[in-house]
C-alpha cells in the first residue's frame, strides 16, 4: 500500500510547490520506488479548462482527456508517469460529485456537510490507485488560510488519522524573505504558516523553504525549535538557474533522505542520478544560443504557453543548446510588418489559442516563415493559420478562414478551410457535438492515434508510421481543400486512421516546416524530449550556423 506524502503552501503563493513534488517524485523513483502524483485545487471551477490562460496558466491535457492544472505538467516532466483523469481535482468537481450524489438519494435522509461528506469525497479521492504505487504525493493547491482551501486540508488531517500511523507525511513549502536593509532571513512568516497549519491539527515533518540564497545555520536551528520539526528536515530550496537542476539541488539538501528517515525506510536505496547529471550538464553547458520566436496571443504571463517554453528547452538539451525563446505578441502584425520583428530569429512557433484575436498576425507570421525558409512549427491553431495562409496565397483560395471566427459578421462568405467539427471517432465510439453544446469538456480532448505518410519528413523524425498525440480542439482543417493544397505543396502527412482529419501538414520545399494538431509539447521531457522539438531545434540551429 502507497505511503502518502502532503505537499501544502504557506506565506506566499507561487514558490514552486508543483516543481516540489515532481522533483520530489523523480528522487524517489531515482531510489528505485514507483510514483504518482495529484493535484487538489481549492477553486470553485470544475476543472480549469474554461479559465483563461491568464487566469491560471495553461490547461494539460493528459491522455485520457482531462483538462487539468499545469502542474500536471510538472509532474509528468519530471518523473514520466502519464497524468490521468484522476490526478487532479478541484473543489467545483467534489462539490458537484456531492450535490450530484444528494439529488440521486444517495444519502439516505442526512444532512449534507463539509464534515463528513465533502472531506469524505476528498478522501475517496486521495485514495484511488493506491496499491499501485510505493509513493503517492498530493499537492494541495493555494496557501494555507485560504478560505476555499480548509475543506482540503481537514480531510488530509482526517486521512492521515485514518490510516496506520507512519504512513503519512506532511511537507510544507514556505518563503524565507531576505531584509537587504538589516542583511537578514526572516524566518517569522513560516513559523506564522506552521502555526496556522497546526491550528487546524496538521504538524508538517518536513519544511521546504524558499530562499534566494543558502540558509545559516543559525536560521535553521530557529526554524526547527519553533516550527517543531528536526533540524535535518528543514530544506532550503534556493533559487536555480534551471528547474532541472532541482532533483539534483533538493537531494544534496536531503530531502529525499528525510523523506525516507520520516518514513523509517532503512536502509535507504542508493539514487542514480546520473541522468539528472547529464540533463544538469547539458543545460549549464551548452555549445551555442539559438533564438525562436514565439507569436501568440497570451504573452504577457509566462505560464501560459509553460509546456511549450519547458518543451523547447528540452529541444535545447537534445541538441545541446540553450533555446532562447522570445514572445511576440500576434496582434502586432496586424498592424506592423513582421519582417523587422521576425529576422534574425532561428526559428518560428505559432502555438495553440483560441478565438479571432491575433490570428491575421498569426497567419502573416507562418507567410513570413513559409517565404523566408525560417523553420516553422505550429501547434494546433498555429497549424490551422499555417493551412489558412498556403490557401490563400497558394491554393488560390483568397477568402480562406475558420469558422471560429467571424469573417464577415455571419456573411459566410469566407472558404471555411477550417471548420467547426460535428463528429468523429474515439476508440470504437463515435462523438458527436453541436455548435450549442456547453465549453467545458466538450472538445476533441486526450489521445489519438496519427497515421503517417511513408517518406513524408514526420515519418523520419518520429521514426515510425504510427504516433499517439494529444489533443486539445474544436476545429479542424477540412480535408475537401487536400488535393488543392497538396497541389501546390503543402503535403497532409498525417491523417487520423479513418483518413479524415487532417493531424500533420508540412511544406515540401522548405527546410522545415510543420503544422501539428495536437499538442507534442505535452508529451516533452527533459529526460526524454519530443521528437518534433528535437528536430525542430536542430533545424533552428541548422539556421543559425551554428553547426
Ligand atoms: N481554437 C482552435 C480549435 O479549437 C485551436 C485550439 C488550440 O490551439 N488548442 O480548434
């Protein structure tokens, strides 16, 4: 039976809690031990995938199709476990479970409450899987205090009751301000987090503390005498130059051993990390820069694209470069030439997005990178603009669109090159969707399965005719306009296996141009980079001269 780790937040938000417990995960399965990971997430949505992008960051998608929190992403990252379905929860999801549960009956007469029943539904899910792995980790998302989240940490409380004694720990990750003008490490705001967790009966084990440098001894006798916990279990977790130093950085702290020590696991097994080692290497020590620009429409906040960024930084240590990505507003091209903005990049990605926003800069930047031999690699919308552009400027299609947007204010007199899809196929099923339907879930989501072209250049980067991407859309390029664009050659190399939805177009005579509709950034890891971001670096450095 799993033993189960809990990693909660204090002080602050966003101090790396997520990369906490997958870099956590990863030293343990250095060890030898199997994990799983999951996300609690107090808010009230049923899943983050109607927020913005700029409420919450990207939404992961895992293969099973749900639209979960990026540190998902994390997780997977660092430890290559696929995320699933059941890895991630929000407070919206076991509200409505319980109100779903109450209107069926299920509950016999009684009166609905926080306690049992919410905390109970949390439990339930904490629980699932359990005798599959050695470790399950649980993040708690939020800080501790917050409103939303105390139902979250009184079942964790209950859960750690429920079980045999030792086999629950509780981590919690906390700041360390720095004060320039007295030179000094407060150590105030994690004891007030401590004895706010203990106020609501959790004692944390282990304390992980943010710093922006080393951590005195003296600082961390204080912590341990008024945080109750032992000295060897105060962990500094300094600031890294990259994220994929922090297994490295976190073991020499100790965090894995007294997460063993905690547990009473002796002897501990060795860790191999020596391929964290190598990943560490790579990154610090790269033999040249390459520069791609990024044009979107969510680049004012970092974590929206956060995949495709942790993506293009694997392409970099594949190829041992450092990768450095620049973010460039779509909308700009709207107004502006894209020439002056776009030489002298290596390369050229139009990611995923939604809506009209920025799509005709969208669209100027994947003519620009067509016209100019730049590599190119666009990602879901970024693959529908590319096909969009080749229509209209190859296949002489000149009021080529999406009906995602609204060309001609419902005139439709725009080529719906792009268009809303109704139906398709999943496994043995086949899912069917109305214009009407309700946002949440409702999109072609999670896994499905590629067929390649034989010699197509898909085929020689993946090494193989079969692949499995995920998916994350509601549009999709119609293969009525295929022969006119192949014609002029803009080749579909990759189809769904019934050959009718369009998943891989590429541009015949360029040296590197794909469009993509799924998403291989969330399938990317350090340890193991996608192959599409392998090639797609290497044709940017190819570009740059560096070789
Ligand atoms: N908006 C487009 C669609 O729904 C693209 C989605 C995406 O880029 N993830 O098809």
């Amino acid at each position: 039976m799993a033993r189960f780790i809990f990693i909660t937040g204090g002080v602050v938000s966003s101090l790396g809690k997520g990369l906490a417990s997958a870099a956590l995960g990863a030293l343990l399965q250095a060890r030898g031990f199997t994990v799983r990971l999951r996300k609690l997430d107090p808010y009230l949505n049923v899943d983050p995938g109607t927020m913005s992008p700029f409420e919450h960051g990207e939404v992961f998608v895992t293969d099973d199709g749900a639209e979960t929190d990026l540190d998902l992403g994390h997780y997977e990252r660092f430890t290559g476990v696929a995320a699933r379905m059941t890895d991630s929860i929000s407070a919206g999801r076991i509200y409505s479970n319980v109100l779903e549960k109450e209107r069926r009956g299920d509950y016999l007469g009684k009166t609905i409450q926080v306690i049992p029943h919410v905390t109970n539904e949390i439990k339930d899910f904490i629980r699932l899987g359990e005798d599959e792995v050695d470790f399950m980790l649980c993040e708690i998302g939020g800080t501790v205090g917050d409103i939303e989240g105390l139902p979250f940490f009184e079942a964790i409380r209950q859960f750690s009751q429920d079980k045999p004694r030792g086999q629950c720990l509780f981590m919690h990750l906390t700041l360390l301000p720095y004060i320039k003008a007295s030179g000094e490490l407060k150590t105030k705001p994690t004891q007030h987090s401590v004895k706010e967790l203990r106020s609501i009966g959790i004692a944390p084990d282990i304390l992980v503390c943010r710093s922006e440098g080393p951590i005195p001894q003296k600082e961390r006798e204080k912590l341990a005498l008024f945080c109750n916990v032992r000295p060897d279990c105060v962990i500094a977790a300094q600031d890294l130059s990259s994220i994929y130093e922090a297994p490295l950085a976190y073991h020499r702290e100790g965090m894995d051993q007294a997460v063993l020590d905690a547990f009473h696991i002796s002897p501990a097994p060795k860790p191999d990390l020596s391929r964290w080692e190598d990943v560490a290497d790579r990154i610090a020590n790269p033999e040249g820069e390459v520069r791609v620009a990024v044009v979107g429409k969510y680049t004012q906040l970092e974590d929206a694209y956060k995949s495709i960024a942790e993506a293009l930084t694997h392409g970099g240590i594949a190829n041992r470069v450092r990768v450095k990505a620049e973010w460039i507003d779509a909308e700009i091209f709207e107004r502006e030439d894209p020439a002056p903005w776009l030489e002298g990049f290596d390369a050229i990605l139009v990611p995923g997005g939604f809506g009209e926003r920025g799509t005709e800069g969208k669209i100027k930047a994947a003519q620009f990178a067509r016209t100019r031999m730049v590599p190119y690699l666009g990602i879901c919308l970024g693959m529908q603009m590319a096909v969009i552009e080749a229509a209209r400027n190859l296949a002489d299609l000149p009021n080529a669109g999406s009906e995602e947007f609204d060309h001609d204010a419902g005139k439709k007199r725009f080529t719906p090159v792009v268009y809303h899809l109704k139906e398709w196929v999943q496994g043995n099923a086949k899912v069917k969707r109305k214009l009407t339907d309700a946002k949440g879930g409702t999109m072609r989501l999670g896994a499905y399965d590629a067929l390649l072209r034989t010699g197509s250049r898909v085929a020689q980067i993946y090494g193989g005719l079969a692949i499995e991407e995920r998916h994350r859309h509601r549009y999709e390029v119609d293969i009525k306009y295929r022969d006119a664009l192949e014609a002029r050659g803009l080749r579909f190399s990759g189809m769904s296996p019934d050959g009718r939805l369009p998943e891989i177009v590429e541009v015949e005579d360029h040296p590197w141009f794909i469009g993509v509709q799924f998403h291989p950034e969330l399938k990317s890891k350090p340890l193991e980079p996608h192959p599409l971001f392998r090639d797609f670096v290497r044709a940017a450095k190819d570009n740059s001269r560096l070789v």
